[in-house]
C-alpha cells in the first residue's frame, strides 16, 4: 500500500527492522536528495573504470566525497565527474591508498613513525608537552618551533620527500581519527 501522505511531503515511507516507537513504521527524510543521487550515480557511471581501481575507502569513493564534487562544480555532472577522476587517478599516482594503508594498519600511526621523521624533526623540531596529557582527539600536546627557514628544509631533504611526508601528514591529520 502506498502512503499518499508519504509522498505529497516528498519522504520516503521506510519500514525498518530496528526497534521503533510500539513496533510502527516511520517516515524516514531521505539523506541525499533526488537531484543529488542522480548526480552521484552519473558520476559513478562516467568514473567507473578509475573506481574499481581504488580501493573501497568511504573518504575516497563514497556517496559524500562524490557529492562535494557535484555540488562544488554548481550539478555539472560532467565537470564533476572530470574533477573527480582527476582526483582518484592523483590518489594512485601518490600512493595515498597505501599511505592510508599504512597509518590506519600498518603500525605508522604517529608522525614520528612516518618515512624520513628522523630527518625531518631534526630539521624542523616539535616539543612533545606531555604524552600523558593528550588533546580531546588523543594526540600527545606538543609546541612546534619556527626557529627555521622552510626553503632550507626542502633544500635539504627534497621536494620528493617533503611531498611524501606532506601526505602521510595530511592522511594522518585527516584520517586517523576518523578511520580506523
């Protein structure tokens, strides 16, 4: 039977199997609108190929991530779908599938253990305050010092390095808290 009531007020009449108010059904608002689905199922169509490629990661191929690309490109599904597949085949070229990896499980899970930290903190220093004394995300407190020159830093340890490591902290501040 369908709910007239339902859909004049444009909802979707959702019968569920969680426990609800004396066992009814409810009328459930729809996350994403029509416009949007539609838009994000084109994407996902025009993107396809590039898709099955990267790994199944919400942050990286999900519904959102794909919505913030159509409606950053005004619902030109076909500039959207373009900026969106610049975006995964970025993803591959730098490896941050695997720099997720490797934070969430792979046991770099903290900036001191990404590749070249050695070098880099001798370089560009940070005080950790007090490991017992973390912010409300669970990191340690630290004071970082600007007793340097950036230019000096990326003359010494690369353009290449400073991009990885650029990565790995944008992975990490990004995703760490929410990932894993």
């Amino acid at each position: 039977m369908v709910n007239l009531k339902a859909l004049k007020m444009n909802v979707i009449w959702c019968p569920t199997n969680e426990p609800n108010y004396k066992g009814r059904s409810f009328l459930k608002m729809p996350r994403i609108s029509k416009r949007d689905r539609d838009g994000i199922a084109a994407i996902r169509v025009k993107c396809a190929e590039l898709i099955t490629k990267t790994p199944n990661f919400p942050e990286a191929t999900g519904d959102r991530k794909i919505l913030r690309f159509l409606i950053g490109h005004d619902h030109n599904v076909d500039k959207a779908a373009e900026m969106f597949g610049k975006y995964l085949t970025w993803r591959m070229e730098n490896n941050v599938n695997a720099i997720r990896h490797n934070i969430i499980y792979g046991g770099l899970d903290h900036p001191s253990k990404f590749p070249f930290a050695d070098l880099v903190l001798s370089l560009m220093p940070s005080l950790v305050l007090a490991y017992d004394a973390p912010d409300k995300k669970g990191c340690p407190i630290c004071v970082d010092q600007y007793d340097f020159e950036p230019s000096e830093v990326i003359e010494k340890i690369g353009l290449e390095v400073s991009s990885i490591l650029n990565v790995y902290q944008l992975k990490y501040s990004i995703g760490i808290h929410f990932l894993s």
